[in-house]
C-alpha cells in the first residue's frame, strides 16, 4: 500500500461488503484543550457576575428617592459697628437749702419765693458738650431730710435718666431755667449731688 502524501486525497478502502465508513469514525477524536475550557467558563462566569451586578445597580437607583440638595446655612457675624451702644445711666440728688422754710423731716416739701420752679416733677435737662439736649427727665421725692451738718433741714429731691448716649465727653445738668453744670463722662458714673439755696 502506497503512503498518503500532502498532494494526494486520503482515501479509505472499501472493503466488499461491508458497510460505508464516515471518516469521522476513522479519525481518532481530537483532544479538548483543559485551558480553553477554563477559559471559557471564567469568561461564562464574569459575564454573568456582571449581567448581575449591573441589574442590582438599576433596581437599586430606582427604588432610592432622589436625593436633595443639602441645604447651605450662612451665618455672618454682626458688624461692630451695627451693635447697639449702651447708653449711660444718671442719677442725681437735688438738696434744696431755706432756713426760711421750717420743713418738717419725712413730710412732702417743695421750694418757695426764688425757688418755686423746684418741686416735683420739674424738667432735668441733660445736654452733651455742644449744648444739644441728649436726655430729659424730671425731679422725684421731695421730702424733708436733715442735713448733713444735721443744723436744718433740707427739701430733697432726686432725678434719673436711663437714656444718655454716651461719647459726648462732657454734659450739662440744668434743673429748670438754670444754667447747666458741667460734668465729665466719667463723672457721671457716680450719683450726682445738687444743691441749691443758702444756709
């Protein structure tokens, strides 16, 4: 029997009688490569992973509410000179002085003569150092108390005032039609003492 070379069909021989023969039944079956089977099915694997993972994501952003901006909170300080200025409290006493007045101590008095203007309820002007009126107010009290020598006694009064702006420097106290007296910022943060008449 001749050898079968590349440039001549392989044939197989028929043997009489005998049934045809396939040449796949005459050629041994090939062998399967192990790695491309394992190739295979870690590519088989992935895909699948993915095909899940990827349907998680979808199923997940649908049932998630959409999410809201967060709110920006700005908080700015006030500006110094938007604060508000305390303003200064006054208060004062007024000793009316008459040896004249027989006053009695602890009794209700008020000035006489010279003096008429000063009872109770009299204007107390406050001015700042240009002579502006800053503050009004008006005399309180006016009872009889002894002196501080304890020889007479004097008709009292009193005064306040809650709303002098401070930063004048200076400021003027003027009880009725009087002058003003002239007092220091600082002066004004102690009570201050009057007194009008003559012993």
């Amino acid at each position: 029997m001749r050898g079968v070379t590349d440039d001549q069909p392989f044939t197989v021989p028929i043997v009489p009688g005998d049934s045809p023969v396939s040449l796949a039944q005459v050629l041994p079956e090939p062998k399967r490569s192990r790695v491309g089977l394992v190739a295979t099915v870690i590519a088989g694997t992935l895909g699948v992973l993915a095909v899940v993972a990827l349907g998680a994501y979808l199923l997940t952003r649908q049932a998630a509410p959409h999410a809201q901006p967060a709110a920006v909170v700005t908080s700015s300080a006030p500006s110094p000179t938007a604060a508000l200025v305390e303003p200064i409290t006054v208060t004062g006493f007024l000793d009316l002085v008459d040896p004249d007045m027989h006053w009695k101590v602890g009794k209700p008095c008020e000035g006489d003569g010279g003096y008429a203007d000063i009872s109770v309820g009299a204007q107390v002007i406050i001015s700042d150092s240009t002579g502006k009126t800053v503050a009004l107010t008006g005399l309180i009290g006016g009872n009889g108390m002894r002196s501080d020598d304890f020889k007479s006694v004097v008709c009292s009064f009193g005064f306040i005032s809650f709303t002098v702006p401070p930063g004048a420097g200076f400021y003027g106290i003027a009880i009725g039609h009087r002058d003003p007296l002239m007092y220091s910022e600082s002066d004004l943060a102690d009570d201050i003492h009057l007194s009008l008449g003559h012993d």
